[in-house]
C-alpha cells in the first residue's frame, strides 16, 4: 500500500477486517480515524497529530502480553502526514518518544 500527493486514508475503514499494515508508504497523507494505532518498527518524519499529546495516547502497560483493538501499523514509513482523530497505543514513554521524533522541524 502507497499513499501519496495529499489523498486520504479513512483507516479503520480502508483497514478493516485486515491485521493491520506493514511496510507500507505514506507521503503528504491525511490518515482520519476515528482510530487507535500500535505503531511497531514504522518511521514517522515531518508529522503532525492533532489534539493534545495526552488526549492521543492510550497506554499500555509492559506487562500486556497482547493488545486488541489497535490497528497494527508494522514497518511503515509516514512522511508529511497529518493523522486527525486517532490516537496511539503503547507505552507512554515509546508513544512520547514516537510523537517528539515525528514532529515537524
């Protein structure tokens, strides 16, 4: 899957049914929730997320073995991409290290 040039990306909608994505590419996208993603091994660079950082995160302890319900976003590369109305599953400290990496320059 590859995105590009200012389209959008319904993803709950365009990724149900499916385990997710994985290596996929994403440039100057609008991914629209609602949503909740887990990101696992992706590059997000020059992004922006909109809302609060305590508003996206949804945080999951060490200790869960398995987390449901997120859409699995594996080895994806996000350039200039605006995610509206989703949030992101993880640890809180890999989620604030994620949203600082992936924040525009």
């Amino acid at each position: 899957m590859v995105r590009t040039k200012r389209q959008t990306l319904y993803i709950g909608r365009e990724l149900a049914g499916q385990q997710g994505a994985a290596g996929a590419s994403f440039t100057d996208v609008d991914v629209i929730g609602p949503a909740v993603v887990y990101f696992d091994g992706c590059r997000l660079t020059d992004c922006h997320f909109e809302g609060a950082v305590d508003e996206l995160i949804w945080d999951v302890p060490e200790s869960r073995p398995v987390v449901r319900g997120a859409i699995l976003l594996r080895d994806c590369t996000f350039t200039r991409c605006n995610f509206i109305d989703v949030g992101v599953a993880g640890g809180h400290d890999d989620v604030m290290r994620l949203l600082q990496a992936a924040a525009p320059v």
